[in-house]
C-alpha cells in the first residue's frame, strides 16, 4: 500500500490524499517495529507502539474525511470531534489501560465514531444537488473500506471474551483470521479510492 500511494499520490494536486504517504509510512514502521520487539527482542509488550499508532491514524483519517465535498458543511464539527476523540484516547493511554495492554477502549470509540461519519458521508453525497459518479468518487471507496474495517473492528473489541473463548474451546484465533479479512478488504478498498483520486484531479 506505501508502494501504491508513493506512486500514486506524490504530486501537490491530489491535495490532503498526500497525507497517506507519510501515514502508511509510519504504518509500515510500527509492524516492523513491533515484529522486532516481539520476535527479536523476545519482549511480549510491544503494544504501547500499536496504541500510539491507532490514534495517530485515526486521527489523519478524520482529517482527510474532514475534505470531502459533501463534508465541506460539517467540516469544522468533524475537526472539534477528532481533536476531542484524539486527547480521550491520550487521556486513556497515559492514565487508563496504558502501556500493558492495547488500548481497545479508545479504538472502540474511533470505530464507532468512523462508522457514523461514513454513513453521514453517504448520506451527504446522496443528497448532493450535482451529479456525482459514485463509484468513480475516492471518499466513497475509502468510506467502504473504513465501514467494514470499523464495524467488525468494534465487534471484535467489544467481545473479547467471546473470541478468547472460542479459541480456548477449537484452537482456532478466530480474531485474527477475521482481522486479517477485513485489513484486506480495506486495503482494496483504499487502493481503488487511490486511484480513483489520482484520476479524479485535473494536471493543472
């Protein structure tokens, strides 16, 4: 995916989409990070780095949503919910669940706030008075990927216990095969709405 919005998203017209670059490059470098910790270093807590990693992305996904077209009237909202979402989830990692534990609380929240603004955004785009491709549309495709990531996302977090469990009762990670499903599906996602803006913005 760095691969992609490298090549992809490197020219100034693509606008805030440029964000990604850099997002998938810090990414990249907290699984390599957290690989080394835990299979190098044989240090089982490598999951403050995940923590920290989750809310700086969610909050550059709000950011970018925050540009959308049909998002322009609300744009200063989703800015005041991202910046008090974001200093909940700091709140959380220093003085709640910490550095022993990934930080579920807070990516719970994210989910569930993501699943509203994308379904606000289509909403939005819908009730737009100019014509508008849909499946050409980048937020749209971003939306879908985002929306299915956090919906599962939420449930995964809020029943962990049922999960353990079941792994516990078959020996099969259940969490991690769906979790692995769902990052695919919203890579697709996202590289579809990559090129998608790369086509959608004009070379001048």
């Amino acid at each position: 995916m760095l691969i992609a919005a490298i090549l992809l998203l490197h020219k100034k017209r693509v606008g805030v989409w440029r964000l990604f670059i850099p997002l998938l490059f810090i990414i990249v470098l907290t699984e390599t990070y957290g690989w080394y910790l835990n299979e190098v270093q044989d240090t089982h807590n490598n999951t403050w780095i995940f923590s920290l990693n989750m809310i700086v992305s969610n909050m550059c996904l709000f950011w970018i949503f925050s540009f959308a077209e049909p998002l322009q009237a609300v744009q200063k909202k989703i800015h005041l919910l991202m910046i008090v979402s974001g200093l909940l989830a700091i709140l959380n990692f220093i003085f709640f669940q910490g550095l022993q534990v990934y930080n579920w609380y807070s990516e719970t929240g994210f989910d569930l706030l993501q699943v509203i603004l994308c379904f606000y955004l289509f909403y939005a785009t819908i009730k737009e008075e100019k014509y508008r491709s849909i499946l050409g549309y980048e937020y749209f495709w971003l939306a879908i990927g985002v929306l299915i990531s956090s919906l599962v996302g939420a449930f995964l977090y809020i029943f962990p216990t049922l999960l353990l469990s079941y792994k516990r009762a078959t020996g099969i990670n259940i969490f991690k095969i769906i979790n692995t499903g769902v990052n695919l599906v919203l890579y697709l996602n996202v590289l579809i709405a990559f090129i998608c803006r790369q086509k959608n913005t004009k070379p001048y």
